[in-house]
C-alpha cells in the first residue's frame, strides 16, 4: 500500500495554478513511464536493489542543481539497518526543501520501492497527524478520536510496527515533537525511515538527526540557477541576444539562488514570452517583473 499526501505545502515564494499542473503533468508522465517500463520488462530479470535505487533519484528539473542532497538521501535510504533512522534537511525558505520531499515521495513510491508506505504531511497538531495516520492505515478514527491520545499513538504504533515505511515530514518548527506520540512505532525498525524538513539546524538535532544526518540545503550556483532559468523559460538564451540576455540576467539575480523563486519567475516569464526570443516580449516581462506584477512572483523585488 503506498500512499503520498502533501497537506498545507506554504512557501515564501507562491505556487502558482499554473506550476502547480506544470508540476502534476511531470509526476504523471513519471508515472505513466514506470508503468510502461514495467510492462515492457515484466518476466525479465530484475536489477539489483542498488541499481534500482540509484536510478529512482535521478535527476528531475524540479530538484535541478540539487545532485548532492539526492545522493545523501539515496545512502540514507539505501541503509536497511535501523541505526540512525531519521534524517533532517534544513535550510531558509525557498531553498528547495519541500520539492525535494516531493521527488523523493514521487522517486519511492513505485513498485521497486523497499518501502510498504509512503506517507507525507506538513508538520502540525499531534491530533491531526495521528488522524491523517489513522485514515492512512483504513483505521476506524470515529472510534479512536474518543481515546487519550497516548491510546491513539499506541494503536497506530501497533499497526505499523511491522511493517516498512518512509515518513516525509514537512516544515517542523518546534524539535520537541514526539515521534511516538503521533504513533511511529519508536524505535524506529527496520526499513523504517523518517525524512524531514525545518528552517532550524538546532530542530533537526532536537528531533534525533546525528551530524552525518543532518544536511543544510542551500541556494543554487550561479550555473545551476542559470540553467534552471532557462529551462523554465524554455528558451536557451546566450549572449547573441544581449538585451535579452541582460534582462534575463536581472531577473535570475533578484532570485538570489532560491530554486522556489527561480522556478516562479522562469514559468511566469515563459508565459508571457510564449517560450520565444522577441525582444518586445522579454522587456514587458521585465517590467512587470520589477513592478512585482508576474504571476505567483510577487515580493521578489524590493
């Protein structure tokens, strides 16, 4: 049984309607060509499980320029032994840290994966995370709600302590929050893995991240956050076009190496360039980018 729900994904820099199918058409064509792949390779020997493993995190553009944290997340996860189970991913707003949960999420859950469930949710009251555990699991939660909530995280605990599982936990603020207490069968066994976000380094270490498991995600190289503008934009923009070439400079600057912010801009601007290289059309989106008027863009410029 896999499962991915991602509730209340708030960052600093808005997503759009438009990104956000953007963002659904790549999961499904992920989808769409595991399916395929299975079908086509169904009755052949299968791979190794570190093969399979390792092409699972390949490189998606939604994760561009992030190849170090996915290779940290495929050791991780790569390490079936019940030692050092939670890992902590941190870092400032709009550094990318809810897009990577997202690809791991959509990386993992296929049938390949070593994992029974996939569960993700935005950290929040203890309450609601033992309800979206309960209706993960097809529990009775009418019946549980009346119970203590030590009874309630015993009784999730005990449906899961069997099984393998990979908890993606997005945007935890406090590092007092009990694993235990939202019903995690702790401690944690085997194949059973919790990945988590924060802005807070000191969080990560208060929720159980050792030092080797705790890793900060920072904004793009100038590189990386060029090559994400321009496949967003849709367009390779190179020096030949100078004017073009300066205002899509501008922009990817005020971005400061946030991948959130980058994305944003690079999917507004595509949308009123149509993917084109028109001079005209490039100045009209600079200028409403500086008046803070591109779509899902606002605040980027002060």
């Amino acid at each position: 049984m896999i499962f991915l729900l991602v509730l209340d994904i708030i960052t600093e820099v808005p997503i759009t309607t438009y990104e956000i199918i953007i963002l659904l058409w790549e999961f499904s064509a992920h989808l769409v060509a595991r399916i395929l792949f299975l079908v086509m390779t169904s009755g052949k020997q299968s791979v190794s499980k570190t093969r399979r493993r390792h092409r699972m995190m390949m490189k998606h553009p939604s994760v561009w320029g992030m190849d170090d944290y996915n290779c940290k997340v495929d050791k991780f996860l790569e390490n079936e032994l019940p030692d050092d189970p939670i890992l902590g991913l941190w870092g400032i707003s709009g550094v990318g840290k809810t897009r990577l949960l997202l690809h791991i999420g959509a990386c993992y859950d296929d049938a390949d994966s070593p994992f029974r469930h996939i569960i993700a949710f935005k950290d929040g009251a203890v309450r609601d995370m033992q309800h979206y555990l309960a209706a993960f699991l097809n529990m009775d939660w009418n019946t549980m709600s009346s119970s203590q909530e030590h009874c309630r995280a015993n009784i999730i605990a005990e449906r899961l302590k069997h099984d393998s599982f990979l908890l993606l936990l997005d945007d935890v603020q406090d590092g007092d929050l009990d694993l235990a207490s939202i019903g995690l069968p702790m401690p944690l066994g085997h194949n059973q893995k919790v990945i988590l976000t924060s802005k807070s380094q000191a969080v990560c270490a208060r929720m159980g991240c050792n030092r080797a498991n705790t890793v900060e995600m920072k904004c793009l190289g100038e590189e990386d956050a060029w090559n994400l503008f321009q496949y967003k934009t849709g367009v390779e923009i190179t020096e030949a076009n100078a004017e073009i070439h300066e205002f899509a400079k501008l922009m990817v600057s005020a971005c400061g190496g946030l991948p959130g912010a980058i994305w944003s801009v690079g999917t507004a601007v595509a949308g009123v360039t149509c993917c084109e290289l028109h001079p005209d059309d490039w100045w009209y989106a600079y200028e409403r980018f500086k008046a803070n008027e591109l779509p899902g863009c606002s605040g980027l410029v002060t």
